[in-house]
C-alpha cells in the first residue's frame, strides 16, 4: 500500500514510525512532514488545508490510504472532498466526514451533542455579541473558577479559566465584542467548572463497531506544577494510574457507547479516532471536550504501546470490520517529555540547530517542529521534539526520558521536569 499522512508534527512522526513497521507498507508519504518524517518516508511540500495538491499527489504517487493527523482539514471537509471526487473515492480516509468533525469544529455543536445523547458534561450556555449582557448574568449565576470557550478552533488556545468574576466578564466581552480569536469567538460558551483530575481516551471508530485505545494524560500548562500559559502539551503518559478497572467501565458505558451510537443515531459519518477529554471527578467521567483525531503529545505515548500491525488496523477502519480486530497492548507504561523552544507559547525563535539526538539510544525520538536546512536538523515550531520511553512504571519510564534528553542540546531548549508529578 502507499499510505499519504497529512501534518507536521511529533503526532505525525509517531504515526509514520508506526506504519513503517509494516509488511504492507509500500511507500509512505507525508505533507508537510517534519525532519524525523524525511528519514522515513517523503515528504510533500504541501499545505495540509490545499485540498486540490492532495489531490494531484494522491494521483502523482498512487495513493491507496490518507491518514489525516490534524483536525483543520477534517473541520474543512477532506473526507468528503474524496469521497466527492470520482478520481479520489477508492482512496480510504481515516479522519471523520465534515458533519461529524463539529465535535472539535464547534464547542457549542459538541455540547448539544453530549446534552442529546445524554453524555455526562458540565452545565453551559452559548452566547454571542448580540446577547453580551446574559452572558453577564450567567456568570453570577456561576461560582469561580469561570470557564470561558471559544466555540471554534482556536489552535488550543481558545479555552480560558478565570478566578473572578470581573476577569471572567472582561474576557468574555475581549472575546465576544473585540473578537479576541478572530471568527472562533463569534460564540462563546461559558460552563461550569469541574474540580477533579483530568485524562483522555482515545477511542478508534469504523463508524460501526470501536475499539478503545490506552488511557493518557497530558500536561499543557508551560510551568512546573501546573503553572503559567497553556501550551499543545509538554509531556504525557500511558496508561494512567488512577483509571482503574472500575472507572473504565463508567467510562464504556456512560461516555463510550453514547457517544459512538450517538454519532450513528444522529448520522454524523466517522472513520477515524475520536479523542474524549475526561475528568474524574467524585470517581465519575465527566466529558471536558472531544477532538476528531489524535491528540499531541498523548500519541508518542499511545501508539507506541500497541502491538497491531497499523496498517492492518486501518484497513480494518476503511472497509467496516474493525470488530474482527483484537488489540494488543504493551503492558509497559510509556512516557514522553517534550522539548520546546525558548519563550514558548509566547514568542519564539525558529532556526536553532539541533544536536545529539541521533546518540539517544534507550528512548523514541519523535520530531515535532523541526526541518532541514543546509544538511543541518534545525528548530521549526514552538513544540520541538519528544523523548518517549518505556518503563515497568511511569516513573521508571520518565528516568529514562530526561536521562536521553541529557544528550540532545539546542540554543534555549526548555521542558518541563516534573511530568507526572500529581500521579
């Protein structure tokens, strides 16, 4: 098979090394691709929302199976763009049809969702410029810490927390009036805050049957201890220890089932994984958000624990008999810490030449913003590249991890030191 995978970054890395693994594997290409992906496979200079090159591409190289990584071009309607053009409909998707990608696409769409298939979620109300003043109300209604969402993507940077109620209603109005994320907060939802312990599970669809993935958790926040900006994820592990048995069957049966025979019931077409944002709270799953894909830095710590060949999993998804495929799961806990440039999230220089991680040995490399310039491997993006590492625990795992990144060195590198640290 020649197999296309859209995106750039460590999520995209993993995959390719994944899929390279397999006999079926002819040739694998990817657009744009990273530094790590050029070792592996081709890349494709192409943006992953230019519908019309993928199309010449797919074409140009024989593509049998486009595996979609981000979630703009699903929100954008790539499966549908395939499945519309006669020259492209033979060419499996893995990534969810435009309808059914409003679960990230939009975070009022999600809620109605949820609401509707009777999903556990917390309390919300939607609002827009016009009705700014209610929005205002709402939050008295509300105790802090107020939760603000701005209800399209926002590059992971459209969720807001606030601890008082002025903050709370000058953001609202920032985000609402001032248009504070462009078009994402033409609509704002504001809902209650959960207190309790955050994790994702990752759930793979054939828009019939499901398998579900290992648990992950990930840490977003730029600080040691949960503190200062959000950020894409500075590190994750898998399995989560506080999932047990007992929770993941809540799990199953409360926001699992409901939400595949809810996609089914509402017909909303998906092939692909579905990424539900739990919290724990009380012992009981409450759904923070989904996401119509994989999410980074979880899957440098996801898919390296399981066993299948990809491929065949895949194929499994595109032709409707995922239910005939057993997943085999490593036992052992993986880890991932993430290198990311000086200054990020906020500003960031690009270009810092990147050494010694070619000597890690005892660890996964996957590269997330890096590319090629003069022979030389350089920094490209504010989330650089992840160290993942296998252990009989987590901690063992993440001894692993920064004893690798001891080895690899760029001009203002950062990371967090503390990945795991609330387990």
């Amino acid at each position: 098979m020649n197999i296309l995978i859209l995106g750039s970054g460590g999520r995209e890395h993993t995959l390719a090394w994944k899929l390279n693994q397999s006999s079926q594997l002819n040739k694998l290409f990817v657009a744009p691709g990273n530094a790590g992906t050029s070792k592996i496979a081709t890349n494709l200079n192409i943006s992953v929302n230019d519908f019309e090159s993928i199309k010449q591409a797919s074409l140009l190289h024989q593509i049998d199976m486009v595996v979609v990584g981000p979630e703009d071009p699903l929100v954008n309607g790539i499966h549908d763009f395939f499945l519309e053009s006669d020259d492209l409909k033979h060419i499996g998707v893995i990534g969810p049809q435009k309808a059914a990608a409003e679960l990230e696409g939009s975070k009022e769409f999600a809620k109605k969702f949820m609401i509707r298939n009777k999903v556990p979620t917390a309390a919300y109300q939607s609002f827009t410029a016009e009705d700014v003043e209610k929005g205002y109300d709402f939050l008295e209604t509300l105790k802090p810490p107020y939760v603000l969402k701005a209800d399209g993507l926002a590059a992971g940077k459209g969720v807001v927390i606030l601890n008082t109620i002025e903050e709370a209603k000058a953001e609202l109005k920032s985000m609402l009036v001032d248009s504070k994320f462009g078009k994402a907060s033409n609509t704002v939802v504001i809902e209650e805050f959960l207190d309790g312990i955050e994790l994702s599970v990752f759930v793979l669809t054939d828009g019939k049957g499901y398998k579900v993935l290992p648990t992950a958790k990930d840490y977003k926040r730029i600080g040691e201890g949960d503190q200062g900006l959000n950020t894409g994820g500075m590190g994750a592990i898998s399995p989560v220890p506080f999932a047990d048995k007992a929770f993941m069957n809540k799990v199953h049966t409360q926001v699992v089932k409901p939400t595949v025979e809810g996609l089914k019931k509402d017909n909303l077409p998906y092939k692909g994984f579905i990424f539900i944002g739990l919290i724990k709270v009380d012992g009981e799953p409450q759904v923070i958000e989904y996401n119509v894909r994989l999410g980074d830095p979880e899957t440098e710590v996801v898919i390296p624990r399981l066993k299948n060949d990809l491929v065949t999993v895949f194929q499994a998804v595109v032709n409707e008999n995922l239910d005939a495929v057993e997943l085999e799961i490593d036992e052992r806990s993986a880890t991932t810490v993430m290198l990311v440039s000086g200054g990020y999230p906020e500003a960031y220089e690009k270009g810092k030449e990147m050494t010694g991680f070619d000597q890690v040995e005892d660890s996964l490399v996957f590269h997330a913003g890096t590319t090629i310039k003069d022979d030389k491997v350089v920094t490209n993006g504010g989330r650089v590249m992840a160290i993942t590492s296998f252990g009989t625990d987590f901690k063992a795992a993440l001894k692993k991890s920064y004893s690798s990144i001891e080895k690899v060195h760029f001009q203002k590198m950062n990371f967090r030191k503390d990945i795991g640290f609330d387990l």
